[in-house]
C-alpha cells in the first residue's frame, strides 16, 4: 500500500471520515491544473489528467477513462490502487460505489472532500443522493487533507497577466460585456458568476501562464448590469490592468467568497455548477434565486468570430510547415541515428518554436513508438522513453500555442517496413476520419451523427477506439473546450457554424502498435444552408500506408483534394527539400 494513503486513512480517521473522495480538478474544475492541484497524481501516481480518487479504510479506488487504462496499469501498480474502468460493462460510477458503501455502513456515513476542488454540480448531486430520511450520510468539506501529508507539494503563485490583441480576438471587452448583459438581462440574471478560467481570459482579452499549457490566469469575474470584478491573484498583473479595462474593479483571489456571500439575496446570480466549486456555491445566500447552466460567455466564445477564424487558419499554417519539417527530419534520420520518442519530441517543439508568435505547446506531445502507440494518451519519461526503430509507426500527437490561435494534430509516421495489418489498419481509421469530413450535417443531425460517422467505417471491420471522436477547441485557449465535445459515450449536442472541432479516430492494438489520424476543422454553412466543415490541419496524410483497394472512390477524391491544398499551401513556405518532400507525400492517390 502506497504510503501516503496510509497517512491519509490516518487523517480520516482523526477527522471521522469514513471515505475520502480526490478529484482531479482544481478550484474552477480545470482539465489541465498547475502542479500545486495535482492532489490525485499525488496519491496514486497516475499523471493523466483524468481521474477521481476514493479512499476509505480498507480500500483505494481510481476512476479513469478510456484514454488512460493502459497507463493506469502500470502507475497503479504497487499502490494498493484498485483501477475503474470508466464506461467499461460492470464497472459502477462513483456514485454508485458511494451508494454501495453507504448501504453498508451501520452508522452516519461522512463523506469528505475539499470543497473548493469539487464541482458544485457534483456536491450538489451528492447532496440529493443522501438527503432522505432513509440515508444517514453527512458531509465533511471543508479539509484539504492531502495537503497535510503533501509536506513537498509546489507553491501555488501566479504568472504575469498579458494583453491578448484584438487583432487576434477580433471582438474587445466592452463589445463582449454588452452581449453578455443582454443575455443576462434576458435570462432574468442581476449577477453572473464566472468560475471557468478560459471564460474570464476570453471576456477580458487576457492571457497568462497559470496552467502549463493553457494561457489563463487563476481568477473570478462578477458581472452585474452596473460593474464588473475581476478577482486575481497578488502579483498577477504586476503593473495593473490595460487602460482599456480602466473600468474594471479588480479585487483580492480569495475574496470572492466573501463578496459572494454579500450578494443581495432578493436577485438572481447566474452560474455554472460545472465550474463552480462547492465551497463557493455554499456561500450564495441560501435564499438568492439560483440559475444554473452554461454561461453566456462559454456559449459565445465557442463560436469564432470572422478574426479569429482567420487567425487561427494562419496559425494551422505555421503548424503545418513545422510538423511537416519533423516528419521529414524523423523519416531522415531514423535509420542513421538513435531516436527516442523524447528525441522526436523535443525537435518537433524546437523547430514549432521557431515558428512567428508560438509562445507554447497547447498539452505535452504523445510521442509513442510501436507498442507505446497503443497507449492512448501517453506520454514518454526517462523510464518509458523508448527508441524509434526504422520499422512500423510512431504516433505523434501535439499542439501548439501561437497568437494567431490553438492547433491539435495527430499523424502517424511510418518509420520502416509495415505489416499489411498495419497499413489496412491505417486505412480504416483514415476512412473513418475521410467520413468525418464528409459529413453534411442536414436539420436534426447533431453530433450522435458525427460520432456514427467517425466510427462506420472501423466498426464495420470489428475495430474501434476507446475515446471520444472530436472535442471543441479554444482560441489561444484550452486545446479542450466544451460544450461541443463527442465523448465515448456521445450525446447529441448541437455542432454549429463557427465551432472549431477535432476529427480524431483511431485503432490501438495492446502491445503491437496504435494509430489515430487528427485534424482540426471548422464548421461553415454551405449554399444550402447545411453543416459542413473544413479542415484547418495542413499536414500530408502517411501516403506509403494507404490500401487504396479498402477505400471508396468519394474518399479517395477527398484525400487528393485535400493534399492538392496541403501540397499549394506548404510548398512556397518550405525550403527546396522540404518542398519536394511534400510534393512526394501528397501525389494523387
């Protein structure tokens, strides 16, 4: 048994929990967090960003998806860590497990967490669970007892805020408060509580380095029809605010929850119990009308506006010439020269970097070669960094930051001779991609008929993949936005003109090989009014591994058509050698 968990039972047992819950969030629930929040890698050393974490007295449960099985294998091990696999047949949800716990407990069950790392949607749903008389559950929240045996754990500062250019953003701050006030005047809403870092960076058109990765600083915003807060971190905008924001009240990070709890309790605040934390929906006067659901701001900055649209086209291109770049440097020297997955990772963020305004990577490159390809979200260390052998593939996912906007790509470089499994592998999962953009969404089709059309053509020959199809991107923000994401198991959200969405099957074969094929898009209407979208992702397609026998003639005119735009677009910005590269790569099929 890991030991910090026995120093965790210990607490609990002090403190009279009997079941400690550790989610992966931080106090805006944020998929990637600073390393100050990584309480659950902590405890159970699985580094993906993915995972709920319980803990009783004589057991340890983590939840993850589909993403992280392989991973989560392995970082488990040893731990006393039992592995739940998410969405998998038989396997309950968290608070299912809760409710099985509770049944057998012949006395009041505590429950305890931090409040301020829990999503308000989530205690709220606990609190429903166990709120009849036939429940004898209470609640512990407000401990952070991670932090007790965390005697090493990373000091939680802020970095300096910056100003994020219209030029880039296309709409300024006073344009977007108008819409957003209209909106809440609408809904009925005196207030809007703002918790989502991205919403606050977006509104406000600044950016910062809090969460490696996603440009966005630790913040609130309360916007009412007559002011607007803006709750940061000491130091964080060191010389204060752009003149441009001359109105804004900025105040104190933690005071936020005073001043919540001083709201006139006779209006209505507008929130979002996905973002909001527990302990801050707590402090909401308990008679104040409460309007939960998605933000004005989270649905209009998933929209692009016609600049940012631009923009981020330009920066797809600037992507295109740098990955381009590496998979012709990897295919170079694969054969004369040891490569490690670190190796080709490093390249590819020196060459991305010298790329005009790319000030960052958009999450860690998953640099896996072979049988570390399978795993689908890893990512190489010192103890798992393998060699790139000049035979099969190495799938390299990666992104980056640039002014201009956000960029996502997977390609899967053949690195040597392929297996005929391999190259007809490849050739479904790229149909499957081909289908995804080809799709004309028609009235009444929503993203159920995307996630159908991202898997016929693998489904049909018994493979699939254990991930989502497609998440919504932000713009020089998280490279995962939602609402407008396709999970494992979909629901039918509505996919709109504007959105900037991932096309990112695959097939992953435990211990042999994994393959994914990922370009972003964007949706537009066409003549006839009808979903359609264009690829923003300007890199060929692995050509040596296509069986053309396995395609259709409309997917095959696909491909040529768009290494036609990939081969106009690249070629003028490469060098001589570069060049002809990509002219070989995007011949017609």
């Amino acid at each position: 048994m890991k030991q910090e968990i026995v120093e965790l039972r210990k607490l609990m047992k002090e403190e009279g929990m009997d079941v400690y819950y550790i989610p992966s969030g931080d106090f805006h629930s944020s998929e990637y967090v600073n390393d100050y929040f990584k309480a659950r890698e902590f405890m159970s050393n699985l580094s993906g960003e993915a995972g709920d974490m319980l803990v009783t007295e004589d057991g340890a449960w983590l939840w993850t998806d589909g993403r992280y099985f392989l991973q989560a294998e392995t970082q488990l091990a040893g731990t006393g860590v039992e592995l739940m696999r998410m969405a998998e047949p038989g396997v309950p949800t968290i608070e299912e497990f809760l409710t099985e716990l509770v049944k057998k407990a012949d006395k009041e069950y505590v429950i305890g967490f931090d409040g301020r790392v829990v999503p308000a949607a989530f205690g709220l749903a606990l609190e429903e669970m166990f709120g009849g008389d036939e429940w004898n559950v209470s609640f512990s929240t407000d401990k952070d007892l991670v932090d007790k045996i965390w005697t090493s754990r990373p000091e939680l500062k802020p970095s300096k805020i910056w100003d994020f250019p219209v030029s880039s953003a296309g709409l300024d701050t006073t344009d977007k408060l108008a819409a957003v006030r209209k909106e809440m005047k609408d809904q009925g809403a005196d207030y809007l509580l703002i918790t989502d870092l991205m919403e606050s960076a977006w509104l406000f058109n600044l950016r910062a380095a809090d969460i490696l990765y996603t440009p966005v600083f630790f913040s609130f915003t309360l916007v009412s029809q007559d002011d607007v807060r803006l709750y940061v971190m000491d130091g964080a905008l060191g010389n204060g605010l752009p003149e441009r924001l001359s109105f804004v009240d900025v105040r104190d990070y933690n005071d936020i929850y005073t001043d919540v709890s001083k709201l006139d309790a006779s209006k209505t605040v507008w929130y979002d119990s996905n973002s909001c934390n527990y302990e801050l929906y707590n402090c909401m006067p308990a008679e104040m009308k409460k309007y939960d659901a998605l933000t004005p701001v989270a649905l209009m900055k998933i929209i692009k506006n016609d600049t940012e649209a631009a923009s981020t086209k330009r920066a797809h291109i600037k992507d295109g010439v740098a990955v381009t770049k590496l998979i012709k440097w990897v295919k170079d020297n694969v054969e004369k020269q040891q490569l490690t997955e670190i190796d080709v990772a490093d390249k590819l963020e020196e060459i991305c970097r010298e790329q005009d305004d790319c000030f960052d990577l958009s999450f860690e490159t998953i640099s896996g070669y072979g049988p570390n390809g399978a795993i689908i979200h890893y990512a190489p260390t010192p103890e798992t960094n393998a060699d790139v052998k000049p035979e099969g593939f190495l799938l390299l996912d990666s992104g980056r930051q640039f002014i201009d906007g956000t960029t996502d790509i997977t390609r899967t470089i053949k690195v040597g001779p392929l297996t005929q499994e391999m190259i007809d592998d490849y050739t479904y999962v790229l149909k499957a991609h081909v289908d995804v953009h080809l799709l004309k969404m028609t009235e009444g089709m929503n993203g159920l008929d995307l996630d159908a059309a991202g898997r016929k053509a693998l489904r049909e020959v018994g493979l699939d993949f254990k991930h989502g199809l497609a998440h919504g991107v932000g713009h020089v923000l998280g490279v995962h936005e939602g609402p407008n994401t396709i999970r494992r198991v979909p629901k039918p959200i509505d996919i709109k003109a504007g959105m900037v969405m991932s096309n990112e099957p695959g097939v992953y074969i435990d211990g042999k090989f994994g393959i994914r094929t990922e370009n972003l898009m964007i949706f537009k209407e066409d003549e006839e009014g009808n979903l359609v979208n264009e690829p923003l992702t300007c890199v060929p397609y692995e050509r040596a591994a296509i069986n053309k026998s396995l395609m259709t003639d409309e997917e095959i005119a696909w491909v040529d058509n768009y290494h036609a735009w990939v081969r106009e677009t690249l070629v003028p910005l490469l060098d001589d050698e570069t060049a002809e590269f990509v002219r070989q790569e995007t011949m017609p099929l």
